[in-house]
C-alpha cells in the first residue's frame, strides 16, 4: 500500500492549499485552479482516501446534490524521505 506523502502530487498540494484557505465544491474548487473537474474530483477523491481531505455530499433543496471539500485539520505536515 502507498503512503499518503508517495500519493501526493505538485496538482494534489495545490487543491490541497486551495481547500485549506477556502472550502467548497469540487466546481467551485476546479475553477478556482484552473483544472478540469473531472481531475479535480479524481484528485480530491484520494486526499480524502489518504485521510488529507474530506468530501461529503450534500443536498440543496430544488437543486440536486453537492460535493463539498475540505482539508481534513487545519495545520498539515508533510514530511518526504528519500531512500
């Protein structure tokens, strides 16, 4: 199984940065980047599974569901060992 610090990406530390400062839709967020949001939710999907992120879905009312995204704490240490 991979670490969570060899699943992360230059891509993956940016939106990473971006729901740190500001939550919000995985739409929200892919525009704020600049990013496909196909890509962007494949990029949240596994800071979520490596427990950096969470995703949790909501529902609004006459509108459908949403997908709303933040860092999983506040202050994240990222530590890289090279062998």
């Amino acid at each position: 199984m991979k670490s969570a610090s060899s699943r992360i990406t230059t891509a993956r530390l940016a939106l990473l940065r971006s729901i740190k400062e500001m939550p919000g839709s995985i739409t929200q967020i892919s525009e704020r980047l600049h990013r496909d949001r196909s890509a962007a939710k494949r990029d949240v999907d596994e800071l979520a599974r490596t427990g950096l992120g969470t995703a949790s879905e909501k529902i609004l009312p006459g509108h459908g569901r949403m997908k709303g995204v933040r860092a999983a704490a506040q202050r994240i240490r990222l530590v890289a060992e090279v062998a």
